[in-house]
C-alpha cells in the first residue's frame, strides 16, 4: 500500500460538515465515498430514527461498529463517520488503526443552524435541541479533540476545508504506513 491509497476517516460532531466535505475530499483524490450513517440505512432499509426507535441506541452502534470492521474497503475510501461513532469505546483505535482520522470541528452556533432544518436526527429530538447539542457537544468534544488533526469549519468556503483535509491526509498518511513497517 502506498500512502496515496490510505483510507480517510472524517469524524466530528452532527452539523460539522462531513458528508459535504467528503464528497469534495473523495472527488478530488478520486476515491470512493462513503457515509456510515447512509450505508447502515441501506443494510436495514430503515431511517437512523426508525432504527434508534425500534432497536434502541445500543444496536445502532453496534451496526456502526460492524459497518467499520467490514462494511467498506480498505484502501482508497473517505468515510464520513456518524457523529456519535467514534466516541464509543474503541472505536477511535479501531479508525485509527484502518486509515487516517481527521476531526472536523464547528461552533454550537454553527451547529445549530445546520441541524436545525433537519429531521434525521434522533439525538436532537428533544424538548430545548440547543441545550441538547451544548450536552452533547460538552461530552463528545474532549474524545473528537483526540482522534486526529482539527479541521474549524465555521464560514469557510467548502474548497478551503477540503484543501485544509487532503494536506492533513497527505501528511499523516505518510506517518500511518511508516508506523506500520511500510513506506
């Protein structure tokens, strides 16, 4: 494997950007593109609400785990991870350990006014939504602030942040492979 062929993990919190950014990222490496959540849709032919409601918030992230052990290939891939992904125990290792994770980061604010108009968002169905983002937020930022390079998406132009995100690739591409005994 050569370090060009080393998988991308985008990994932050819901609203952060990292489906749009990695389509762009996939686009222009020419990769394969895929969305955690997306993909756990099409295996159960059901919404992320109907699972969370049917199956429970356990089962849903046991499929996001079986869908990173071996729903995707390994090599050549940008994986837009569910925002709550890596923050299970062992996960982050797990990305870690198949690619190169790169966080992508936003304000509260900035959050709130991307998720606002969504309805696929199970977490968020609450009675105050802000208050719920600022707790979620609180306890999944010290977890996303360790899983790789910290992209800030807040008012940057899309081509601005998937730049920012392939140099951090290149670079800890290079870093992952020699870990590894490769080059």
């Amino acid at each position: 494997m050569n370090a060009t062929d080393v998988n991308l993990y985008l990994v932050g919190f819901m609203g952060t950007g990292k489906s749009t950014v990695g389509r762009a990222v996939a686009h222009k490496l020419g990769f394969h593109m895929v969305d955690s959540d997306h993909e756990i849709e099409r295996q159960q032919k059901k919404t992320i609400p109907e699972i969370f409601a049917q199956e429970g918030e356990a089962a849903f992230r046991a499929m996001e785990r079986a869908f990173i052990e071996s729903g995707h290939t390994g090599e050549r891939t940008v994986v837009s991870c569910g925002g709550g992904l890596v923050v299970q125990p062992g996960m982050l290792g797990m990305l870690q350990s198949r690619g190169v994770v790169v966080c992508l980061h936003a304000s509260v604010e900035t959050i709130l006014a991307r998720t606002s108009r969504q309805q696929n968002r199970p977490l968020l169905v609450a009675e105050n939504p802000e208050e719920r983002i600022r707790t979620l937020f609180a306890q999944r930022e010290p977890i996303y602030r360790q899983s790789g390079t910290v992209i800030l998406t807040d008012s940057r132009p899309l081509l601005d942040i998937a730049g920012h995100v392939m140099r951090a690739w290149r670079r800890d591409a290079v870093d992952f492979l020699r870990a590894r005994g490769q080059r």
